[in-house]
C-alpha cells in the first residue's frame, strides 16, 4: 500500500515548472519537495478546479526514474486528493522496478502527521483503489493481474480482492507460485497494519468477516508440486451471541517432492489429497470457547477429528489469563484408512519379518507403556488396533471436575495413570 501511494505521488511530484502550467501541478509543487524533477510533453488544466491532465511524463528521484503514458487528476487539496487515474506506468532504477498498465485511486485522505508523529495506515484514507497489470522484477519477479480495495481507514470495515497473482523465486521446494484469486470483506485493514506496526491487537467491530484464496498451484521446472482448490476464513462478531469462525480448506493435492517424497513413495502413496474443516465459537459474556469440528481428512489416508471446551477464556486472553482458563471435556479422534496398514507391511518387509509378529511386537510395547490396572481398557483397546481388529481410537478427556491450565503445569503427574487421572481419559477402539 505504501508503494502505491508513493508512486502516485511521485507521478505528481513536483520539479522544473514550465510555462503557463496547470495551477493543479503548481500547488503540487508547493505541497511535495523539490527533489523531484518532473518534465512532461503536455500539461492540460480542466474546468474542475485542482484538476489537470499530463502526457509523456518523466519523473527522476535520485537514482529512481517514473514515466507515465497519461496522469489524470481531479479534486487536488493540501491532504489529498479527489481522484488520480495513471496509465502506462514504469518504475525504473530503483530496488522494485516494475511497470503498471493502470492505477485509479478515489477519495485519497492523507494528513501531515503533527510533529514528532509518525504516519500510520490508520490515518490514510481511500475510498477505493484499482490496479491493473502490476509486473515488478527484481530479486523476486510478482506479476498481478488486477487489485481492487474499498473502504480503507481506521475505522472502515472494507473490501479488496487480487487476481491472476504469480511469482517466481527459489522457495526451496517449488519455483513458482500462482494464486487465482484473494479476497477478503469486513476487515479494518488499516487498524490490521497499524496494530502489526504497533504491536498490539488489533480492534474488531461487529459483524461478518471473510477471507478467500482461491487456485493455488506450486511448481517446479514446469511440474506441479502442490495445489489448492481453496481456503474460507468466515467469522461473525455479535453483540448480542457467541462470535462464530470457521476455516474450510478444500482441494489441496501434494505431490512427491523433497522432503516428503521418500516416505509417500516408500507407503505407495503417488499423491496426498486433503481436506479440513474447522468450526468454533466464543461466548465472550459466559467466557466460553468452544472448538465444535477441527476435522482432516486425508484420502486414503486417515481422517483425524478433535473438539473441546473450556471456560473461564475472556476475550483477547493473553499470557497473563491463559492459566485461568479451565478445560471442561475434550475429545480426539483417528480413524485409519490405510496409513497404519501401509506402514506394518513396509516395515515388516524391511525387517523381513511377518507382520502378525511386528504387530505382536507392538502390542507388547504398548502394553508395556500402559501399565496398571486402571490402564487395561486402553490396552485392550490401542491392541485391537494395532492388530488390525479396529480402525478408529478416540481419546476422550472428561475432568471430574473443571480443570484449570495452572493444575496442569504447578502439578505435572509421574505416570501415564496419573495423567489419566487428572484429565479423565479414556481410550476406546472400534
């Protein structure tokens, strides 16, 4: 953000004036340094008043040179500015060259920040910003098909979206990202930048929120290394109920590479497919958390499946709180397709030993970690799996009473039983 408002007011910066010029690039000038030179083949003023046309500009700062094809501007005041629309826009010598085939900005607030005071993204304000053709070099070549943001200011609950968004960098196991679309609507993106500068929380108003990333693909050389239908962020904030969130992620498909390639060719797995779910909620008045779904399901692999509540959890609870909040039931789940299966017979096969012994061996290993009385229906249940009698564990925890966090640390238990104990756990199979 901050560069495109530094282009935009660079493309208007003032510099050697010439005869008769526009009274809109005069007061420019008189706004903005003189470190700036600005030469241009036609300056045209218009019947609006703070309004003027340039063709054929050429703006030189240090070693950082602008041109642009056509610079409209409309509305020019001391702290903004009405509309500005640029096309054919090139950035060249500086540390982002990059050319633009279009930039409109409507409705521009920006301050002068008081003495002594720094300008933060809540102070800037606009209405609404279009970009088209973004294609930047460099160390890390991004090309972007269109931007659009609506509604950006402290204060403003707006919108923006990207599309066609492709970059190309060393990233270790891919050499070229492309993302189709992000998204997202009913966020104070500029309170979001201040508090990250600031580092604090961020403010959140009541009502919907959302975030959208849509077609995501990983290559390299040419190969496809991992791709994403999409991922949904969708959040609620009431006055009057719970604040509800959710997250969806759906279509992701990973690909044999390093590093997890050898175990998926080792288990026989040509590709992982994946898709999650998570759904929670917050009673900020009764300080109750709930995490109703967190469910992964990977195909032909296994799906795993946890839920749990707890009270005593204020809203923007911080390390200080966190102790205080108490754990009142919890449940995790695994069901297995054929992972646990796939690695029985590999490793029995690298053992070259029958897989009724290695899974005899693990039973006996389990048993061993489980010892105890108050254990044997765990046994009985974690060896029904490993014997291949049962696809699924579910570990339930269910305190006797609630169970605050700061028992858990001040009071770490010896032994699993003691554990048990504490967290009322139960293992079953089925």
């Amino acid at each position: 953000m901050r560069k495109i408002l530094l282009l935009a007011l660079l493309s208007l910066a003032p510099g050697l004036a010439r005869a008769q010029e526009p009274a809109a690039v005069t007061q420019l000038r008189r706004m903005l340094g003189a470190d700036v030179t600005l030469t241009f083949d036609r300056a045209t003023a218009t019947d609006v008043a703070g309004s003027a046309v340039l063709n054929g500009a050429v703006l030189r700062r240090r070693e950082e040179t602008i041109r642009i094809t056509e610079a409209r501007l409309e509305g020019l005041r001391e702290d903004g500015i009405a509309r500005l629309s640029l096309r054919g826009v090139a950035l060249e010598g500086g540390e982002l060259p990059l050319t633009l085939d279009r930039l409109d900005l409507e409705g521009v607030t920006v301050p002068r920040p008081s003495a002594g005071k720094q300008l933060m993204p809540n102070d800037v304000r606009v209405d609404l910003l279009r970009l088209e053709g973004w294609r930047s070099a460099g160390e890390v070549p991004v090309n972007i098909g269109a931007i659009s943001i609506e509604r950006f200011g402290g204060g403003r609950s707006g919108q923006a979206s990207l599309t066609a968004i492709e970059v190309r960098a060393g990233m270790g196991i891919a050499d070229r990202l492309t993302i189709a679309r992000v998204a997202y609507s009913g966020l104070d993106a500029a309170d979001l930048l201040t508090a990250t500068i600031e580092q604090r929380a961020p403010r959140w108003e009541a009502g919907r929120q959302s975030l959208e990333i849509e077609g995501v693909a990983l290559n390299q050389g040419g190969e496809a290394v991992a791709r994403l239908s999409g991922l949904t962020l969708r959040g609620e904030i009431a006055a009057d109920r719970a604040h509800t969130g959710e997250i969806a992620l759906r279509g992701l498909e990973v690909m044999p590479a390093p590093p997890h390639a050898e175990w998926m060719e080792r288990l026989g797995y040509s590709t992982i497919a994946a898709e999650a779910r998570l759904r929670g909620a917050h009673d900020v008045q009764r300080q109750i958390l709930e995490l109703r779904e967190f469910d992964i399901e990977l195909r032909d692999v296994g799906e795993l499946h946890l839920d749990f509540r707890a009270d005593r959890v204020p809203e923007g609870m911080g390390v200080a709180t966190a102790p205080n909040a108490r754990l009142l039931g919890a449940r995790l789940r695994y069901a297995d397709l054929s992972l646990f299966r796939r690695w029985v017979a590999t490793q029995a096969a690298q053992e070259r030993i029958s897989e009724a012994a290695l899974r005899q061996r693990l039973v006996q290993q389990a048993a061993a970690a489980l010892p105890g009385q108050g254990l044997a229906d765990a046994r009985a249940g974690l060896a029904r799996f490993i014997r291949g009698e049962a696809t699924v564990l579910e570990l339930a925890a269910q305190p006797r009473a609630p169970l605050a966090f700061s028992m858990v640390t001040a009071k770490p238990q010896s032994s699993i039983e003691g554990w048990r104990n504490m967290f009322g756990l139960t293992l079953t199979a089925r």
